[in-house]
C-alpha cells in the first residue's frame, strides 16, 4: 500500500517549519477549532495534486507573516519505495519536483505515474471524504440519495452523469421537433423565407450575353499583348545583364594584357618554402660546425690542464662552507630589504607630514606626542573644518546669486531688443492727429448718408410718369405715352447725374477710413505692447535692485568667514610650528597627524636595530669572501664566487679522468664535423639549383622574382574570377563586342517599345473595367447576389448548428450507455463487499444494501424488512456512504492503494456505532493507512498515544513524531 511516511511544512496557512512522521495503520490528528487540522489535511492534498488556481474557488492558504509557501511529503511507493514529493510557489499549481529512492528526480510526469493517474477529483471522490459532504444528506430526495450512493461506489460515474445532463440541455437549446424558440428551428423558418424571395428576384434578371462576348474579346486581345510584352521584358533582361557585365569586361581585358607582361617569369614549385628550409638547414649546420670546432679547441685546452693537491684539498673546506656563505647572503639582503623598505617607509612619512630637512626630521623624532596634545590638536582642527564649511557654503550662494544676477541682465537685454522701433514711435507720435482726421470723416460719411436719400416728390413724379406711360399705351393714347416717356427719362438722368456727383468724394473718403481705421488697429496693438515692455522692465529692476542688496551682505560674510578661517589656520600652523611641521599640509592628513607621527618613531627604532644587525653579517661576510679569494687566486664578486669556488673543485677532482675522455672525445669531434661539413656541401648544391631554375645569381633577387610570379597567378586567378561571372550572367563573346553607345541606342528604343505596349494594355483594362462594372451592375440588380450570399451564410450556419446538435446527441448517448455499464458491470461487486461493511456499521441491524428494478438504492434489516434511503436516520445514510466509500477502496486495492483521509465524518453516530467505526477502522487500517483528523476528545479513547498527534502544539514544538 502507499503510505505517508512524513510530512514537511515550509510554510502553509499557520503551519511554518514543521515536520510530522507517520507510520502505517492509523494516525489521529486532534486538536481544537482553528488548530490547524483542515490545514494539515489540505497541505496532504495540495502537495500531491497541487495549489489551487486563480480560477478556482478553494483557499490556498498562502501564509500570512511568512514568504515560504510550500513543502514535501515522504512517501513509501509500491513500485517505486521511498519517495520525496516537494511543491513550492510556482506557476499555476505551483513548482513540484518528485525524487526516487534511486536518484531519480521527476516532476509533474512522474508524480501523476506515482499517484496511478488519479485526479484530484477522483482522489477526493473516494478516498478523502468530511463532515460537510455528509450534512447535505438528510435533506436529498430519493432520486438524489441514489444517484450519491451510486457515485460513491462507482468510480467516475458523477462526472459522467453530469456531462450528460449538460449535454442534454445543450441539445435541447439547439433543436425540438415542434419548437421554435431553439436556434436551429428559427434558422430553418427564416431559410424559408430567404428562398421564397430568391425566387421572386430570379424573375427580374435580364440576360447580358453581349457584355460577356465583349469581355471574351478584350481577354483574348490581353492575352496577346501580354504575351509580347513577356518577349519585350525577357529582350529587357537581357540588355540589362549585358550592362551589368559591362565593367567586368572592361576589367576582364586590363587583367589580360596586364597578364602578358608577366609571361617571361618562371619560378620553381614552392620555390620560397624549399630555399627558406634549405636556408634554415645550412644556417643549422653552420652553427653546429662552429659548436664542434669550439668543443674541439676547448678539450685540447683541458689536455694542457695538470692536477694540484693541495688545491683541492682547500677548495674541499670552502666547498663545506658555501651554506654558511649562502645563509649570510640571504640574510644580509634580507636585512637590506627590510631597511630600504623602513628608509622608505620614514621617507613616505616625512613627504606626507611636509618635513624635508634632515635636522627637522630628527627634532621631530625626538618630539613627544601625548595624548593631550593630540586632544589640543583635534580641537583646533574641528573649528578649522568648520571654518572652511562655512566659507564653502557662503561661496556657494555667491555663485548662485552671480547666475541669478545674469539672467537678469540677459532679460533686461532681451526686453531692450524686444522695446518700440522708430516707426512705431513714429506711428504713435502721429496718431492723435490721425484720429481727429477719422473722427471728422466719419462724421461727414453720415452726414451725406442723410442727403443721398431722393425726395419723396421725386418719386412720386416718377410714379405718375411711369402710370402715364402705361395708361397711354392701354388707350393708345400717344400724347400721353409721350409726356409719360419724356418726364420718366427727365428724372431718372436727373438721379443718375445727382448719384455720380455724390460718389465720387464718397469713394475717396471710405478708403481714408479704412486706411486710418487700418492705423488705429496698428496704433492700439503698439500701445498695447508698450504697456507690456513697461511693466516687465519695472519688474526686472526690482529683481535686480533685491539681488544686489543680497550680495551685498553675502560680501560681508564671505569677508567675516575668510577672517574667521585664516585666524584658526594661523593658529593650527603655530601649533604645528613646534613639530617642525611647515607647508601647506593635506587637510585628509591632518585627523591622522598625531598617529603618523608616532609610526614615523616606531620605524626609526627599527630602523638603528636593524642596521646593527646587518654590520654583524656583513663582517663575517667579508672574513669567508677573503678567504675565498686567496685559495682562487683571484677576485670575483660576491654573488659568483662560490659558484668559481665549486666549479675549480670539481674542475680539479676531474681533470684525470678528463685527460683520458678528452681523447676519446676529439677523435669523436673529427667524425662529426666530417659529417656536417657533408651536409654543408649538399644544401648548398640545391640552393645553386633553385637559383639556376629561377634564372637568378642572388638571393634579393631571387625574392623579387617571386613576387613577379605571385602577381602573374593572381592576375590569373582574377580572370578566372570574371570569366566564371560572365558565364554566370550568359553573355556571349558576339555580345560583348556590342559598342556601349549601340547598347545604349538599342536599350532606349526598347524602353518606348514597353511604354507603348503598356499604353495599349491599359487601354484594354480599362474598357475590360468598364465591362465588368456593367456585368457585376447586372448580376447585383435588385440585391439578388446579396440575397443568394445571405442564404448560402444561413445554410452554412444551420450546417453548423446540425453538427453541434449531432455531437451532442451523439455524446450524451454514448455517455448513458456508458453509465449502464458501469452500474451494470462494475456496481454489483462493489455491493458484494458493501453488505459486511454495512452490517457491522449498523451493529448489525441491517444485513443488505441494493439496487431495486426501479433503480433506487434500498436497504433490508435482518427480519427481511426493506426501507427506502430516504426513511433512514441521518446517521445510517452516512454509514451507507461511508460503507459504499470502503468497499469502492477495497475493490480498489491493487490499482490505488491510496491512504483514506477522513475530516470528523462521525460526529452523528452514538457510542455503538462509533464503536463499530473505529473496528473497522481497525481492519482497514491493516491494509492502507488512515488519517482521520478530529476536534472530539471522546475519540481520543480509542487509540493509542503514540497514534495521536496533537495539533495544538506543533507551532511551539515545530516538529512531531508518530510513532
């Protein structure tokens, strides 16, 4: 079975840092309300099927005070032994990583292997189960009692019965044989009446023969043209590849007489490599020649050599002495070191502290530095910096006041540019004259306006006239017509004459106006700006006289914090006086003054001791050097003496047997210098062989022909180069031959071939246009496409619709022949184990649970009396649920031998029946492990102390163990 061997908490909910180990068999989680129990029981389930989504409604008990979310389960597998499930804050359900007892780590792929495919859903459906899934009992009807009982002993079949009833419902939204509300019968009326009107639109439509002919016409015509185009484009091509391969034939025949300049040059194959190794060769063996004729001279010397005794035997003592000799060497450089680096050191000192006299560096070393005078000098320092800060923030304001005082003197520059120029002042020096001259035209204007309106009189004559005239001609009276005629010309010249008269001086007049109203426009916009300049340079010789009063006063404290300044440097030098101390010293030396003082001191100490100690080393240095010197017989430095001392030692115990190999040795000199002076004679054979097949007596100008020959194969290369290019573009030799100015004629009379046929081709579109637009006008008359459109969308989406309805159908049919199987197939043997289950739950009172015909859930006590689910106590349903929830396990043993997490699910059972729970409890429990979580004490009597976790105190002891 798979057990929870331990339980890890890093943070969830109230729970942080706790660490819980199980065992098999039964564990009790107690503890009071807020405890923390249905934290624990959640933390179980979100780690192994994980954190709840934003989308979904379950808490996820996030912690409040702590950011750790998350922890791990330990767990021992059927299959896979030991495992470590750990989740923490992730994406979605959160990070989970999954490790096997044999290293392997895994995470969501190999935790759903773990856990045999089972989903949250189907865990929970069977395995975890509490007390609020069992209060809703009491209140279902028959039919709801039946389909919970069925759920709960089979497996998936309350999904399934859901999926169907909802498959149902969606079903019947799209379609009912005698409905008209669903989609698909409303679809099917308005296709009717979409097809009725299609067919009244048929009627209307006039055939367009002669349209289509025409258009038949211009295509064929297209298609010709466009075919001559095609071969017009394609010769196009062509020109423009020949004139792209233009300049690379222009190169092509620089390359080639270039080449033939080059054609006299030979060179051997890799002429260059095999003379530098000749080269290299000779120049090796040379060398090695002039190594044995050295080596050669030098052993002939050594035969000259005689042996001395008593030389060898002083050189023997010395030789004993050489790490005596090496020690006072390393020890006086050493001592050196150590006192150039505190030479340098005290210097380093001096230089910071400004003290560059010999005398005032020893009064200074001879000084005290007390811890009094350290406190003296820290004081003065302070009022120092504080001096200075005051200064630096006084010269600061200065500066801002200066940048302020500029931008006022910019300003009052730019309102002085922006001030009257010379004809506005003269415009509105003249204005007040101009204005009187506008006011008296005015005045006149409407005064002749008065005077130009005619006499009542004179229209009155007119009107009698123009009567006369008509009566005259109604009683063809011509005296009359004439007198009428006559006296109406009479006044209309006499108001035309008066009319001319007046216009004339009133034209003049209305263009003064309009000029002098032009200049009272410009004269009120001048005044306008004045006022504006005024103001703002009043403004800004406020500003001005502000700043100068404040800089004023800032001079005067700039002066009183110089004062202030100068006073505590003279007094901070004059106590620096008695140190020697003179200079401008660094201000960020002066809080460590005291202190580079006293290491100044320290190191002069260090210094006489040291140099003591190197006058000791030195003397008996000088005593081993003289000695060293009289047994060689000559003088040598320090650092190579004992190396000659060595050397003339083991010079001296080898010369004897040197004698004997020196011979040897020379008649082996002989042999080989025979061989290389060979080697000699044949490198330089072959070097005279390479120069002959160069043409060359010398080795410049042996290089020099090389460089001929690398230029004539690069010329080479370069025309093979274009050659391939020109092959690539498929320009023939002919072609080349073409003069640019002939290219140039043939290209341009090409491109008004093109110009003319795209003419002719747009001419035929655009009547092919003109055509189709008269078609299209014929085919939409009367919206008879728009009609066929809209139904051929309507019947796809009715197409649509049938489809869905027929899924649907199709799926909840399948899904109640699904359900039939199960209940017919899988239910039985789960009731073959749900009758002992249940009769020991109800103390033995009821001895069977079954399906009757009609498909209900019934139960029969031991007289044979059966009852309805809905006629039980609240208790019994519970143990029926209960009882069907074992014996799906049991069924289940081998396929999900899950752990049972049960939250108080028997708060309505008496003592008896409680009893009989915690019996079978018991026997499960021997075959998967139960974590039964519980506020009730009275629980508490029936297990064992170390089956019992208190969740109380887990928060104060941050671990607890089961045992």
């Amino acid at each position: 079975m798979l057990t929870i061997q331990k339980i890890q908490i890093y943070g969830f909910g109230k729970h942080e840092n706790i660490t819980i180990t199980l065992h098999e068999g039964v564990t009790i989680f107690y503890g009071m309300n807020e405890a923390g129990k249905t934290t624990i029981q959640q933390f179980i389930l979100q780690m192994l099927f994980g954190f709840p989504t934003r989308q979904q409604t379950q808490r996820k008990y996030e912690p409040k005070v702590s950011t750790k979310f998350g922890g791990q389960l330990t767990i021992w597998h059927p299959t896979y032994g030991q495992c470590s499930i750990e989740r923490i804050k992730g994406k979605a359900a959160g990070d989970v990583t999954v490790y096997l007892e044999d290293g392997t780590m895994g995470h969501e792929e190999l935790l759903a292997k773990l856990l045999y495919g089972y989903s949250k859903a189907s865990f929970e459906s069977i395995f975890s189960f509490s007390l609020h899934e069992l209060q809703g009992i009491e209140k279902m009807s028959e039919e709801e009692l039946t389909h919970l009982l069925l759920a709960s002993g089979t497996t998936g079949i309350q999904q399934l019965s859901s999926v169907e009833k909802k498959l149902d419902k969606d079903a019947s939204e799209l379609f009912k044989k005698a409905g008209k509300v669903p989609l698909i019968n409303q679809k099917l009326e308005h296709l009717k009446r979409l097809e009725r009107t299609i067919k009244q639109e048929q009627g209307n439509i006039q055939t367009f023969e002669d349209k289509l002919l025409q258009l038949q016409k211009l295509d064929q015509r297209l298609e010709g043209l466009y075919s001559q185009q095609k071969t017009q484009q394609q010769h196009w091509q062509q020109l423009t590849i020949l004139k792209q391969a233009m300049p690379l034939i222009k190169q092509q025949k620089v390359f080639e007489q270039a080449q033939k300049s080059y054609e006299h040059v030979q060179f051997p194959p890799e002429g260059i490599r095999r003379y530098e190794q000749l080269k290299d060769r000779l120049m090796h063996e040379t060398l090695q020649m002039e190594q044995l004729k050295e080596q050669y001279q030098a052993l002939q010397h050594k035969l000259q050599l005689t042996m001395d005794e008593q030389a060898i035997t002083e050189m023997a003592r010395l030789v004993n002495k050489e790490a005596t000799w090496n020690q006072l060497v390393v020890k006086e450089q050493n001592l050196m070191d150590e006192l150039y680096l505190i030479e340098q050191e005290i210097e380093a000192q001096f230089r910071l502290l400004g003290v560059q006299e010999k005398t005032a560096q020893d009064i200074l070393l001879e000084e005290t530095v007390s811890l009094q005078q350290e406190e003296q000098f820290q004081q003065q320092l302070s009022l120092l910096e504080e001096a200075e800060d005051e200064l630096k923030f006084h010269l600061r304001s200065l500066e801002q006041l200066h940048a302020e005082l500029d931008t006022i003197a910019q300003l009052k520059q730019q309102l002085q540019q922006e001030s009257l120029s010379t004809e506005e002042e003269h415009i509105l020096a003249e204005w007040p004259q101009r204005k009187r001259k506008l006011e008296q035209l005015r005045f006149g204007r409407s005064q002749r306006s008065k005077q130009q309106q005619p006499s009542v009189f004179i229209f009155i004559v007119l009107a009698i006239s123009v009567l006369s005239f008509i009566y005259g001609v109604m009683e063809k009276n011509i005296a009359v017509i004439v007198v009428g005629v006559v006296m109406s010309l009479i006044i209309i010249l006499y108001l035309k004459f008066a009319r001319q008269a007046h216009e004339a001086p009133s034209k003049q007049q209305n263009q003064q106006i309009r000029e002098l109203e032009q200049e009272e426009n410009m004269a009120q916009a001048i005044l306008l700006k004045k006022q504006k300049l005024e103001d703002r340079w009043l403004h800004v010789n406020e500003q001005q006289q502000e700043k100068e009063r404040q800089y004023v006063k800032l001079e005067y404290k700039i002066q009183r914090a110089e004062q202030v300044n100068e006073e505590t440097t003279q007094s901070l030098q004059h106590f620096l006086g008695r140190y020697r101390l003179e200079g401008n010293i660094p201000k960020t030396l002066l809080p460590e003054l005291f202190m580079r003082i006293r290491g100044a001191q320290e190191l002069a100490a260090k210094k006489k001791s040291t140099f003591t100690l190197l006058q000791t080393v030195q003397t008996e240095k000088i005593e081993l050097l003289e000695q060293a010197q009289r047994v060689l017989k000559a003088e040598y430095s320090e650092q190579e003496i004992f190396m000659h001392v060595r050397n003339t030692f083991l010079t001296l115990q080898q010369e004897q047997q040197i004698s004997q190999q020196a011979k040897e040795q020379l008649t082996s000199l002989q042999t080989k210098i025979q061989g290389v002076q060979s080697y000699i004679d044949s490198y330089e054979s072959e070097i005279t062989q390479l120069f002959k097949a160069a043409n060359v007596q010398s080795e410049k100008v042996y290089y020099e022909t090389h460089e001929q020959f690398e230029q004539q194969q690069k010329i080479t290369t370069e025309l093979q180069a274009i050659q391939s290019q020109l092959a690539s573009l498929n320009v023939d030799n002919e072609q080349t031959l073409i003069d640019e100015e002939q290219f140039n004629e043939k290209l341009l009379t090409l491109e008004e071939e093109r110009g003319v046929m795209q003419v002719a081709i747009d001419h035929c579109l655009e009547q092919r246009a003109t055509l189709q637009i008269q078609k299209e006008n014929l085919l939409n008359d009367e919206k008879y496409g728009q009609l066929l459109q809209q139904f051929e969308e309507e019947k796809s989406v009715l197409q649509q619709l049938i489809g869905q309805w027929a899924t649907k159908k199709a799926l909840a049919t399948a899904i109640h022949e699904t359900l039939f199987r199960l209940r017919e197939e899988k239910l039985p043997y789960v009731l073959t184990e749900v009758n002992a289950i249940f009769n020991l739950l109800t103390g033995g009172r009821y001895d069977k649970l079954f399906i009757n015909d009609e498909g209900y859930f019934v139960t029969q006590d031991v007289s044979g009396i059966r009852y309805q689910m809905a006629e039980l106590s609240q208790a019994t349903k519970e143990q029926a649920y209960i009882s069907l929830r074992m014996a799906l396990a049991k069924t289940l043993t081998t396929s999900a031998p899950f752990p049972f997490i049960m939250d108080d699910p028997f708060v309505h059972f008496d003592r008896n029946r409680t009893d009989k729970m915690v019996q079978l409890m018991k026997e499960v429990g021997y075959e998967r492990q139960i974590l039964y979580f519980t506020c009730h004490d009275v629980m508490l009597e029936h297990w064992q102390k170390e089956q019992i976790v208190d969740v109380g105190v887990l928060a104060n002891e941050r671990g607890v163990a089961s045992t």
